[in-house]
C-alpha cells in the first residue's frame, strides 16, 4: 500500500509510527508526507499551479533531505490513499478552506484517478498553549469542536473517501488528564504519535489493531496507556 500526504508537520506527527506499525502487523505499508512547516490549502494550491519544488520528502517517518513539487509526488508512483489537510493554525475556521480544497482535490483526482482521497483531521492546542489564547480560544474544547465542524465540511464538499479523526483521538487522551503535545500544539512522541499512528492504520487498513505489539515509539509509551489507545480507535471508529 502506498500512501501520500499533502501536509505539513501535523501530518509528519500523524504518519512517523504508521510504517513501523503496519510491519508489526505482518503489512508493507509505504508513506510519504509533502513537509513544509505549517503549510496551509492556500500555499499548497498556489504551489499546485506553480509546481514549485518546495516540499521535503518524509519517507516512511524519516526526512529524506530531498525536495519534489505536488505534481512530481502525485505521479512518482501509484497510490492508493492521498489525504489532504488544513494548517492547524486556520483548522477551526472553514473560510480558509476554500476555494483551495476543492481546486486541490480536482487536481489530485485528475492525476490520481485511482487513488482514495482523505481527509485528515488536525487536533486542538494545549490548554496552556499560547496559540490557543491568540485565536481567541478559552479551551481546547472549543478549538476542537470548530476544528472537527470545519473537517466534516471539507470532507461533505469534496466527497471524501475517508476520513482519519486524529484530532478526535488527541482531544480524547488530553481529555483523560494526558499530556499528548510536545510543545503545546505538535504531537509528543510517544503516546501522542503513537495514537496518530495507531488511527492511521485503522483507517487506512480497516483491521482490528487490538493485538499489534509495537512499541518502538521514540518516548515510551505504557502498557497501560497503549490499551487506552487501542480501545479508543475502536471507540471512534465504532
């Protein structure tokens, strides 16, 4: 399976585990994720047009040190799932999705044909994060409920194949008193990505993730603490 992200560093957070995950598992998974730091449907849709060759290549968690545009990603192999997704910053705020998301989803249906086209949903700041003060938000709670109003949009505008609720499960575990952020907004790594990772290939593979034993997370992650991760994915996916 080959999957490709059109993001940023929240995709980066989201896909770190889901290679090592998916081997675990007996599967060969193989994800790529467009980076540019904090990069938005905005700057994505005008690098679309000029197919500049801005964006770093992370390969199967790793960054490559190697730069390609939309176009040459979207034709370098065949893929089967491509996700889009909204910087964090502009999330709550659906004004800022369009027109770009569906410029962008036309665009990569044309090149993809075959392909499964996503949308991946980004997550709340910290409570104490001074990003969420600046947007004008009390809460995390009220952060995730415009964030996860606007996806649900997007994912209704553009027809969406899937959609991968990391946000959803993020807010879940800070929720349950756990620190899920490293620096206040990006995903800590450990329990954070490891519950990234964790509904990434729920959704992408549709298994049952109860019995896979992967703890090679780059913080440690408990016993206890990855049971509740588990038990969620399977909670929000139903």
């Amino acid at each position: 399976m080959n999957v490709l992200a059109i993001g940023n560093s929240f995709s980066c957070d989201g896909m770190t585990y889901v290679h090592q995950i998916a081997k675990k598992d007996g599967n060969d998974i193989t994800t790529v994720n467009l980076f540019i730091g904090g990069c938005s449907l905005s700057t994505h849709y005008r690098n679309m047009l000029s197919e500049a060759q801005k964006y770093q290549i992370d390969f199967n968690g790793c960054m490559t040190g190697f730069y390609t545009s939309i176009k040459e990603a979207l034709l370098s192999r065949d893929w089967d799932y491509i996700t889009l997704q909204q910087a964090s910053l502009f999330s709550p705020d659906y004004e800022t999705y369009q027109p770009y998301l569906n410029e962008l989803a036309a665009y990569v249906r044309k090149m993809c044909p075959k392909a499964k086209l996503g949308i991946h949903e980004t997550w709340a700041y910290e409570k104490v994060s001074e990003r969420l003060i600046n947007l004008g938000y009390n809460t995390p709670d009220d952060m995730y409920n415009n964030i996860r109003k606007a996806y649900t949009i997007a994912a209704e505008d553009i027809k969406a194949d899937f959609y991968i609720p990391c946000g959803t499960i993020l807010h879940k575990l800070a929720n349950e008193g756990l620190t899920v952020h490293r620096d206040t907004y990006h995903a800590n790594k450990g329990i954070g990505r490891y519950a990234l990772g964790m509904m990434w290939y729920a959704v992408l593979t549709g298994k049952d993730i109860s019995n896979i034993e992967f703890t090679d997370t780059d913080e440690p992650v408990s016993e206890e603490h990855t049971l509740l991760v588990k038990n969620l994915v399977k909670e929000i996916l139903g």
